[in-house]
C-alpha cells in the first residue's frame, strides 16, 4: 500500500513515515494541503493521511479535492481537534476514518488493515482476479508463484501486496507465519 503523510507539524511527520516505513508500507511526505495534491499529481496512491489544520489549504479542503479528483484513494485524518463539528464535516467529505492524536501504531496500523481490505475491489490481479475470499496460505502459495515466475524481472512487493489489495506489512506477516521467512530474502 502507498501512502501519501500529509501534516505540517515535521516532528509528528517523521514519526508516522518512519512507523510505517518500519512497516514496509511506501510512503512519502508533505506539510500542506497543496503540497499533497501535487504529489497526487506525479504518483499513484491507495492512501492519504492527513491532518485538518495546514498551512496553504486545511485538511478538509483536501479531502474533498482528493475524493473529487481522486475517488479510490481513502484518506485518514489524523488530527489533536475532538470537536464533533470537524469529525462531521470529515465524514460529509467522505473521509475513511477519523483518528485524535496522539495515535499509536497499533491503532494506525489496524486502520490501514481495514484500508487494504477495503481497497480490494479497486485492484486486480494480473491474469487472476480471485485473491478475495482466499485463505492466508493460499495467497502465499500463489505469491511464492507469482515470484518465482517472474524471477526474472524486477519485483516492486509493495505494489504484488497493492495488485493483491493487502499492505506490504500484511503480505509480510503472512509470509513470516506460512514460510517462515520475508518474501524479500
């Protein structure tokens, strides 16, 4: 899963990219509203976590643009306001989960679980779209498959685990307790 960290306070920025960097999700980084919808712009995405007070344009506003211009992408906000007036204008906007600093990882990454599960329908896999509904040890038999096919050929895992709609993270864990080793090694 590719993940786009939309939030003006740089501490907390590089806090959450390295959380899930550590989580081996793709992730890349901007502190404003603008900044982001440039990004979206040059790169594809399944997720955008933003905060809702930013310089240049509010997270709100962003939302709203990524969901007009970008209808696959689910966006979280991460934000310190609890006001139910934010959260509602949040969820008019569409947005997929509303989470109150501070977060923990447990929490973010349980959220990017339902994310993975809920892009699903959104990708398909290459001459096998019948990943959902799958066992756990079916879907690393048929990434081992997959990899040993194309052994060849330069092996981008975060976007198998995106065609696949799990996270990287998710796919990893998988293969940790079926093979009992990293897909990578």
């Amino acid at each position: 899963m590719r993940i786009l960290v939309a939030e003006d306070e740089r501490d907390l920025n590089r806090l959450i990219t390295t959380c899930l960097e550590r989580e081996h999700y793709s992730v890349d980084s901007c502190h404003d509203g603008q900044e982001a919808l440039d990004y979206l712009e040059c790169a594809e995405y399944d997720a955008v976590i933003l905060d809702i007070m930013m310089p240049v344009m509010d997270g709100l506003v962003l939302a709203k643009k990524i969901h007009a211009q970008y209808p696959h992408i689910l966006t979280i906000v991460l934000t310190g306001y609890a006001d139910f007036q934010y959260a509602q204008e949040a969820l008019r906007q569409g947005v997929f989960d509303y989470l109150l600093k501070p977060v923990t990882a447990d929490v973010l990454e349980e959220v990017l679980g339902k994310a993975a599960l809920q892009l699903q329908k959104y990708f398909q896999l290459e001459d096998d779209s019948s990943m959902a509904g799958k066992d756990a040890e079916q879907i690393v038999e048929y990434t081992v498959l997959y990899m040993r096919e194309h052994y060849m050929d330069e092996i981008d895992f975060s976007k198998l685990s995106a065609k696949m709609g799990f996270s990287s993270a998710y796919l990893t864990k998988l293969f940790n307790k079926f093979i009992g080793d990293t897909p990578l090694k």
